[in-house]
C-alpha cells in the first residue's frame, strides 16, 4: 500500500548490526573472563611459589582443608589457604609473608650450643589443634570451640587451653613427648657439630645424656610408590619427628641419607622405609655401600610401612600387605617402638655371557625376595615401562594390579616363553634338573610372591615344609604359562616344585634361540621401583653365540654368626640381614 513505510537499508543494516555485536559479545566476553581468570590464577601461583622459595616453613597450598580450620594470623575460619608439614602452622594466602616473619618453624639445630641437652624449651603454636587431644593439665578436650583457641607443641605435641596456660608451663622443658627416644633433639646436631670442629668422634657420651633407649629413627619414603601417599606422610613424620630425620628418596638417594647415621652411636639407629619392596631393596643396596666404606658399626635396623602394590617382603615381615592410612601415622611409630629381631637370608645373583671372545663383566645383583625367568617376569617388565612413562595413572594398587592382569591376559595369547625347558638347562647345588614344558622358573627366598600369594606351597593340600627366610635355601618352582600363575594366585592349582637348594644356576643352552629378540630377568622388588632387567638375546629366529648364565648363591647364612649385617624390623621383627 501506498500509506505504508518502508524501512530505509540502513535500519536493517544496524539491527543486523547490533546482533553480531551482542554475539560476538556472549562469546568472546566469557573467554576473556576466563583468559583474566586463569592470568590472575598464574600470578598468584608465581606469588606463592616465591614466598614458598624464601621461606624457612615448609609450606604446601590446598584447596580443601580436612578438619574446621582457622588462620594463625588472621584468626578467621578459612576453606583453603598453606600449611607447614613440620610445625603445623595453617594460614591464609593472603597472610603467608605475616606468618613467616611472625612464627618460626622447627629449629632443626640450635644456633648456639651453650643450651643443654636437656633444657629444650616448648614450642607453643596457637589453634588447630588435633581432634580429640586433651589438656596436659585439665585433661579436658581441647580445641572445641569455633574459633582460633588452644596450644600446641610442635615437639612433644601436648595441647593446652588458653586459660591453662600458666607462665610455668610457657617456661617448662619440652621432654618430647612419647617418641622422644625415636627423635633426634636440635641440641644433640648442635653439640655434634661442635665435636666435629674439635675433631672428636666419641658420639656415645654425648647420647648417654638421652638415655639408654635413645633410638633415633630415619624416614626414608617413595612418593611414587603404589599409591603415592608418600607425600602427605612425609609432612606427618615431619611434624612429629625432626625434619632432618625424614628424607623424600626421589629427592636425596638412601646413600646420602643414610649418612645421617655416621653422627649417630654405634648401632643404634633405625630407618623406616616407606615405600614398596623395589624401594626397600634399595636402601639394603645403600647399606651394602655403607659396609664398604666402612661403616659398618653405623648400620641401623629396617622396619616397612607398605606404600607398594606386591609388598612381599613386608608381608613376610609381618608389617602387612599394604597400608592405606588405615592406623594413625603415631602408631606407626610406636609399632616400630615395639618390634623385635627377625633374621633374613640375601643372595647373589649374578648373570654372565658365555663366549670364547666375551670383554663383558658379570652383572650381580642382590636378592632379598624372589627372580625368575618367563611370564611373570615379562608382565613386570611391561609395567615398570608403563609406569617410567606416566607415573601419575598408577595411583592405586587394584588399578596397579588390574595393569598386571591385562599384561597376563595378552601373555596366554602370544606366549613369548613357551617351551623355556628347551631353552634353559638347570642346576641345583650342581645337579642337573630334568625340566616339563614350563614357561617360566621362580626361585624363591621368601613365603610370598606375586602380591601375597604362599607359591611354595600353592593350595596346600600337599605335604611339604614350609617355605622361610632365614633357613640358608632358596626354592625353585616351574610355571606353565600365565593362566596357570593366575590359577595358583587363586589356590586353583599348585606350582611345579622342582626343589630346594643352596645355590641354583640357570644356563641358556646354545643349541637353542629364543622365539623373542629379549629374555627378561625380573629381580623383582629388589631395586628402586621394582624394576625387571632385560638381556638382549639375539634376533627372532637366530641363535645365540652368547649365551646367558644366572647364578645364585648365598652371600652369608642369616643363622650364621660370621657376618652379622642389617636388621630390619617388622611387627614383631627386627630383621637382621646376613
């Protein structure tokens, strides 16, 4: 119609106009909030990791504290913020430089020696005090009010209420509490080093001073093993013990943490290996380096926590299949406290290349648990490759464990070990065994393999002796194939038990190739991580000039009295190591 108005193009234009403007505006308004976000998030991480640097407090950030928490400085209730894993102290980031110049954190020596022994004053923290803990003098609960309240000593840990601090108590010797035979004081490093300036090295009157029962223990943790708590318990041994005392051994290696030892009197430390049996295999390794520097009299004893997924050797120790936070870390201690003396056999194994024209030197390695040769061997092989490559998806021992399965799974299809009797000739204390069809050989020194399963003596339905550590025999057992290994994990079926012996060699015959490019040696959980070993054994379908020769024998009885060694402790052990 002609009354009618048309709109003018440019009013279509400008509505147009302003819908990609309100468009663009939706999309790129949210990812410049988050550009900005993720910015400000960087920079504060910077911040912290700067002031974390610089600080004498061992401060770890979190998101989510685990227990109603308040600021040491601010005295506001707070959701996340820092801690120090050795005093305990807990604040918000925005008062961590107040905190630092306010409070001190451990002192893991005195800065003057002129302070006795025995006259170490208490360490009083103000709030965040453990659940449940009681007043040293009223013997009410202490920190049950909502706010910042109660005190803490970061040595002896004794709580107290505001009001029943009394400027005695403020004055009074720290006596350190219950492990105070298990710490090692700041005033002893002190006084240690004075004598080391003065070139004394007469430690034990100087420990006379701490008592009879003085047994400083060292911490020695893997964070990565099984299931990474390693971590989270070096901070809780850090609060209860001195910090000098606990060592990361992904950081500082068990030889020079172990040298912590030479400061100490003469056979009276003892070491908690916190970590899987690859991790304890390497710190007996350590102490055999301690033994050739000399320093045997300074060779302390060996308690387990099982932070590993097999744990072998812990469970024959009696320290349990593995630990899952389940007791508090202080009876951890205390069960160190309390344990007794068991002995432990250790073997040589040493692997040699036959050849007219062989330049190659033996390889030896020490044996605590088991080795073997086939299947089982090669799952922990592929593992431990697995696990060099992302280290953080093995977090858990059932997600560890079902990674075994998988790699036994493909193992009964492929079969890389088949017909390993036709391969290997065998000796027992240098007779020669006649072998099945096996595909794999385990020689055991102790009851458990395989993560807790007694492969000796398999369903128990036979009459055979049991198998120890500590009676100067290894047991040798034929497997025939993986599914067959996951039979006797299950007591389905019994091993092949080929027999008990002194030494036992396994030697690669010439006339024969291996249908793999590898044969692998698995030294299972007897080095860091619990590595498999590979020797290279020529092409598929070649034969081998270069032959290989396993060999292992006895480095010293655990009933022998010629050669006392190590101990190690377990829950009613104390293991001593020949």
């Amino acid at each position: 119609m002609e009354g009618e108005r048309r709109p003018a193009p440019y009013e279509g234009l400008f509505a147009d106009g302003h819908l990609i403007l309100w468009t663009l505006c939706s999309v790129l308004l949210p990812v410049f909030i988050t550009f900005w976000c993720s910015l400000q998030r960087s920079r504060r991480q910077l911040h912290r990791r700067d002031i974390f640097r610089k600080s004498k407090h061992g401060w770890r950030d979190t998101d989510l504290f685990s227990q109603p928490t308040y600021c040491c400085v601010c005295t506001q209730h707070i959701l996340l913020g820092a801690f120090c894993d050795c005093c305990g102290l807990r604040v918000d980031e925005g008062c961590l430089k107040k905190a630092d110049k306010r409070f001190p954190c451990k002192e893991i020596m005195l800065k003057s020696d002129g302070r006795a022994l025995d006259a170490m004053p208490h360490h009083w923290i103000r709030g965040n005090v453990p659940l449940c803990s009681s007043c040293v003098v009223c013997r009410q609960q202490c920190g049950s009010q909502p706010k910042l309240c109660d005190y803490r000593c970061i040595w002896c840990q004794k709580t107290v209420h505001d009001e029943c601090m009394k400027n005695s108590l403020k004055n009074e010797k720290c006596d350190f509490g219950e492990f105070r035979n298990l710490i090692i004081p700041p005033s002893y490093l002190t006084s240690i080093n004075q004598m080391r300036k003065d070139k004394k090295t007469d430690y034990a009157v100087l420990a006379s001073k701490l008592g009879r029962q003085w047994s400083p223990l060292i911490i020695l943790a893997n964070s990565r093993s099984g299931t990474n708590m390693g971590e989270g318990l070096l901070g809780e041994f850090r609060i209860l013990l001195n910090p000098v005392q606990v060592f990361d051994v992904t950081k500082t290696p068990p030889v020079k943490a172990l040298q912590l030892c030479t400061l100490l009197p003469c056979h009276s430390a003892r070491v908690l290996v916190c970590g899987g049996d690859g991790t304890v295999g390497w710190v007996l390794d350590a102490v055999d380096e301690m033994k050739i520097k000399g320093q045997e009299k300074y060779i302390p004893q060996v308690a387990v926590l099982p932070l590993g997924t097999g744990n072998d050797l812990s469970n024959t120790l009696g320290w349990g299949a593995g630990y899952a936070g389940e007791i508090p870390v202080a009876q951890v201690l205390r069960n160190v406290m309390e344990a007794d003396g068991i002995k432990l056999d250790r073997w040589k194994v040493q692997v040699t290349n036959k050849g007219y024209y062989n330049l190659r030197k033996p390889k030896e390695f020490t044996m605590n648990n088991y080795f073997s040769v086939g299947p089982d061997a090669l799952m922990a092989l592929n593992f431990h490759a697995h696990r060099e490559k992302a280290p953080s998806l093995f977090s858990s021992r059932i997600l560890n464990k079902a990674v075994y399965l998988f790699y036994g799974t493909k193992d009964c299809l492929v079969q890389e070990c088949k017909d390993l009797n036709k391969k290997v000739e065998l000796e027992l204390d240098g007779e020669r065994v006649e072998l099945p069809s096996l595909e794999g050989i385990i020689v055991l020194n102790i009851g458990y393999w395989g993560g807790g399963c007694r492969l000796w003596e398999g369903m128990g339905d036979e009459t055979y002796p049991l198998a120890r550590h500590d009676d100067g025999l290894l047991e040798v057992v034929g497997v025939y194939g993986s599914f067959h290994c996951a039979q006797i994990q299950v007591k389905l079926a019994n091993p092949f038990r080929i027999g008990q012996a002194h030494t036992v060699r396994e030697d690669k015959t010439s006339s024969f190739a291996f249908p793999s490019p590898r044969m692998v040696l698995d030294l299972q959980q007897d080095r860091a991580g619990g590595k498999a070993w590979v020797r290279l054994c020529g092409q598929k379908g070649e034969r081998d000039s270069s032959c290989v020769v396993f060999v292992a024998w006895s480095t010293g009885r655990a009933n022998s009295n010629t050669h006392p060694s190590l101990s190690f402790l377990s829950k009613s052990p104390f293991l001593y190591i020949f």
